[in-house]
C-alpha cells in the first residue's frame, strides 16, 4: 500500500497575495506548495475561477489540501467541494458572509429596499455594498463537507466568535480558538501559534494510505 501524494494550494485574504504561500513551504517539506493568485473579486467569479485550477490539481493524482485565509476561505466554500480538495485549513475564515453584509448595512444605515435600489453603495470605511452580491451570497448557502479544522482569534473583530462556532458544529470542523488573537495572524507570538496550529492539523497526512494508489 502506498502512501498518499499531497499537495497544498493557498488562498490569500483580502489585500494578501499568492507570494504569502511561501511561508507554509517551510511547514510542510516534501510537499508542492502554490499560492493561487487569483482574480475573483465576488462569489459568482470565485466559482468560474477556482473549478478551473483545482480541476486542474487533481490531474496529477494528488490529494489536495486548501490553506485559505479570511475571504479566501469564504471563496473556496462557494467554490470547492469534497470532489476538489480532501482537506482544509482555514485561517479566520468569513464563514457568514450575509451577517457580515448585513453588520456593514446596519453600521452605515443603509436599508436593504436603499441597496436594491441604488444596486450598489460605496461605504465611508472603503467596502462597496452590492445589491448582487447579498443576492447571491442568499441563493448559495454554504454547504461545506470537507474536513476541515479553523483557527480563529478571540480578536476577531469581522467574525464573531459564536458564529464561527456555530459553523463549526454545523460542518464538522475542527475548532481552534487563540486567546488574544486577530483576525490578521501576524506578530510574532501569533504566527507562532498559527506553524503550531499547520503542524499539528497536517502531520498526519503523509501516513495516510492512498486508495487509488493502493496495489495488491
């Protein structure tokens, strides 16, 4: 019996980019790691985007595990399934895309009949406000099957605490929680923890059996 191939893709957050993927090379030697640069910019995009680089992933026979960031993690559940990646690891995931919406609305006092109105509105903090993007985030809920395990910052001021815990029953995930970190992983004590985190979620992977490769 042989043991599984794997590979990883990451997938940056907001304002992040695909060069951030060299940071998990160092964590996971013997793997091929790649960092997608993506262009999509909202969900519909995501999906059309992302079918097209993992379908190619999984050319080669590889599992593939997904390392995604912020909204990129949002993005891959829009996207991906089990039939795409094998594995996941989010880092500060938006797993409620409506409520963020929804949170930004109320913060800026724009009404949901204001937004459909005007279609999309520009808000004082830089976010734009799409009538179409609430829309679409509504007509495809997440339905996330893929193991996954989370690390989250109690810091996190984008998503609350309870809702990534609420997802986390919902989905299976496995939930790890930083006392005093951000949603932006990025002092020194913070990355520490998050190569622990790497470390400890994938160690097990390269003892994992693989059944398509598996010979009498």
């Amino acid at each position: 019996m042989q043991t599984a191939q794997w590979q990883a893709v990451y997938l940056h957050g907001k304002g992040g980019n695909a060069r951030e993927a060299e940071h998990y090379r160092a964590l996971l030697p013997g793997w091929r790691v790649t960092g997608l640069d993506y262009r999509a910019q909202t969900p519909w995009e995501a999906r059309e985007e992302f079918l097209a680089y993992f379908k190619a992933a999984r050319r080669d026979g590889t599992k593939v595990l997904v390392i995604a960031n912020s909204i990129g993690a949002f993005f891959a559940m829009q996207a991906l399934d089990e039939t795409r990646v094998d594995r996941a690891l989010f880092v500060s995931p938006v797993v409620d895309m409506e409520r963020l919406i929804e949170t930004m609305m109320a913060g800026e006092g724009i009404t949901e009949p204001e937004l459909r109105q005007r279609g999309e509105i520009k808000t004082e903090f830089g976010e734009t406000l799409s009538w179409r993007y609430l829309q679409d985030v509504r007509q495809h809920p997440i339905r996330w099957r893929v193991p996954t395990a989370i690390l989250y910052g109690s810091g996190d001021a984008l998503m609350p605490r309870e809702t990534v815990e609420a997802f986390a029953r919902r989905t299976g995930a496995a939930l790890t929680v930083m006392e005093g970190g951000e949603h932006w992983f990025h002092t020194k004590a913070q990355m520490q923890f998050l190569d622990a985190w790497v470390r400890a979620n994938t160690v097990d992977l390269a003892e994992e059996p693989d059944e398509r490769k598996e010979t009498d």
